[in-house]
C-alpha cells in the first residue's frame, strides 16, 4: 500500500523550536533507520503496521501490515530485511523492505520488545524485560543464548563498530553498556556483565547511537523528552523537549538527523543535529 504524506512542523514544549512531524501509523512505538538513511521504518503498535519514511523527501513512501502489536524494529546492514518483535505475543519477524512481505517468523519462547544488531558477526539482540535479560540470535538463524541479570531493558542499541551495545533499564533510570564483540560466544543463559553504567534522566525507553560512537540518544517515555549524552565523558549534553509520548529514536547515518516517534501523537519527528 502506498501513501504520500506531507510532513508538517510542530514546536517542542518550550515553544523555541520547530521540527517537522510526518504523520505515521496508530501508535508509533519503535524507528531504525537504513544504512544507507534513505528510509526510516516506524512501528506502529496499536494498528500492526509498519510505516517507511523516504527520508531524503521527510514523506511516507508505504506501509504495510505486520504484526499484532509491533514493537522493536531493526534493519539488516544491507537494507533487504526488516526484524520486527511483535510482543504481544513471543516471535520476531522478518520482512522483506523491497516488498514488504513476510520471510522468517522465530517464536524466542518469551516476549520481545526492543531490538537492535550487532556487527562483526552480526547477531540480533532482543530485549526480554520480563525476564531481565537480552536474547541473542544469529539473525534468527539461530539462537544461541541470552545475557541474564539486565534490569527491565526495553530499548537496545549498538555501535556501528560492533564494540559495544547499550540496554536502557526502564525502572532503573540507567542505560547498562556491554561489550559486544563476544556475543557470538554465548551459549545459553550467561550473567551480563557490564562495563559501565550511565545514569539517565526517568524512564529510558529508545536508545540509539550515532555511527562515530560519539553520541547517545535516549527517549524518555512518557516525560517527552529525548536526552543527548556524551559517551566519552557520560554527560548530557542536552535536553531536546519533544512533545507526544517519545518511546523511539534513531538517528541518520550521516548524523544530520534524529527521528523519534511519538506514540500519543501519531507522528515521527524529525531533528536537525
């Protein structure tokens, strides 16, 4: 199905800025974004769908069905496939981009809610926060283990160099920072061991990272803030106020832009960086 949609602008809580706001699904809970940042994809929780945005025209270039209850989304590397956690049940599927239809679909015996991949090799992480702890797959080839003992991680992230990945614990108010060149090495429920932990402001919900590994995005559900950190001296470097319930975020691979989405607005904005 394919739509045209104009975006329209809208200012944040302060009333000093004004981003654009392109109108989505019912519900958007989750956004990736390309490797090549010409689409971003948007869950949308309440309506089972998922919408691509062109990026380079901020315009919705289609949407289609996916699930009962999407959540978590991630793309490929190569842009051909999309993961999606439906988690109102205990699968992630897959999705091909260029058609939007069903390829893979991988019952994980528990209930997903963020995703993210992980590089060098590439794994898919998969948040399970009723069980603390993220599942580990190799691309839903296989799955292989889960790290244990995370604290209600709802959104994942991972460094394009493949280093690191980042859980934002929910309740904890803190995002949990991990090494993730050894994630192909666990085999069944292994304790996480993190190498950091940062403190964030309440209600850490979507993460994302720029592609330097520079940059922390953090979307604060249901505060409508999103908080900018700074990784090499864990500090905030800023406070973006963003109206409409922000759950996800991602940013562009060329680091010009953050889209969030807005769960209570039906809206994905977009930010200039």
């Amino acid at each position: 199905m394919s739509l045209s949609t104009t975006p329209t602008a809208g200012p944040d809580r302060a009333g000093s800025q004004t981003y654009e706001t392109i109108p989505v699904g019912e519900g958007p809970h989750s956004v990736a974004a390309s490797s090549d940042g010409r689409r971003v994809y948007v869950s949308n929780f309440l309506d089972g769908t998922v919408t691509a945005v062109d990026t380079p025209a901020n315009t919705v270039a289609t949407a289609f069905p996916v699930a009962v209850g999407p959540y978590g989304v991630a793309v490929d590397p190569p842009g051909e496939r999309l993961y999606v956690a439906e988690q109102s049940s205990t699968v992630v599927k897959v999705f091909d981009t260029a058609t939007g239809g069903e390829t893979i679909v991988t019952d994980m015996g528990a209930r997903p809610y963020g995703l993210a991949i992980a590089v060098h090799p590439e794994q898919l992480l998969i948040a399970n926060p009723i069980d603390d702890q993220v599942m580990i797959s190799d691309l839903l080839t296989k799955s292989h283990g889960a790290l244990t003992g995370i604290d209600f991680p709802v959104g994942l992230a991972a460094s394009a160099d493949g280093n690191r990945f980042y859980a934002g614990n929910y309740f904890a108010n803190t995002v949990s920072v991990y090494d993730a060149t050894e994630l192909i090495e666990v085999d069944g429920p292994t304790p996480a061991e993190p190498l950091d932990v940062i403190t964030v402001d309440r209600g850490p919900y979507g993460l994302a990272v720029d592609r330097h590994g520079e940059r922390l995005y953090v979307a604060h559900f249901p505060f409508d803030t999103v908080s900018v950190i700074d990784l090499a001296g864990e500090a905030p470097l800023r406070t973006i106020a963003v109206s409409g319930g922000p759950r996800g975020v991602a940013v562009s691979p060329d680091g010009t832009r953050l889209y969030v989405t807005n769960f209570f607005g039906r809206t994905l904005t977009v930010i200039p960086l």
